[in-house]
C-alpha cells in the first residue's frame, strides 16, 4: 500500500476506510506501508499506522530519516520488536 502526502485530519480517516476495504481482501498476502513518499503523521495517523502494523504485521519501506521514523514509530512506540526492521527504498 502506497501512502503520500500527510496523514493528518480527514487523510487518517480516509486511509483507515481504504484499509479496512484492503483487509478483507488481502487474505494472507503480505502488507508492505510504502512511507518514501508522507511527509507528515498526526498523532492519530501514528495510532492508526501502529493499529495497522499491529494486526498484519506489516513491513514498512522507508528511504529517508523521516520515512523511517514514521516506521519506527508505528512499530516500536508501544512494545519493543527486534525481528522487524523498515527496508531500504
């Protein structure tokens, strides 16, 4: 799933619809969040990456500090991890 842009405001809604209609088509594919192209998360943007990353245990592609930041946040802000890493882009 590729994100762009700012997550902010109406985008976490919109991005969390777009999500939930992605799920239940998914099935077992793997979830990849490509973040080389968001500029900013909200907070709620952060709950709803961490939710989304979560329940799928997605991978994040991530190219800069930023985008990788926005990685780190979603996957370590409420436990530690260490099998999951963001991948170079």
């Amino acid at each position: 799933m590729q994100l762009e842009g700012k997550i902010v405001g109406p985008w976490v809604d919109e991005l969390r619809r777009t999500w939930r209609d992605a799920a239940s088509s998914r099935g077992s594919k793997k979830l990849n969040l490509d973040l080389r192209d968001v500029a900013f998360v909200d907070d709620n943007g952060k709950r709803l990456l961490r939710d989304i990353y979560q329940q799928t245990n997605a991978s994040f592609i991530a190219n800069s500090p930023l985008s990788r930041y926005f990685a780190q946040e979603a996957m370590y802000s409420n436990h530690k991890n260490s099998n999951h890493d963001t991948q170079g882009g």
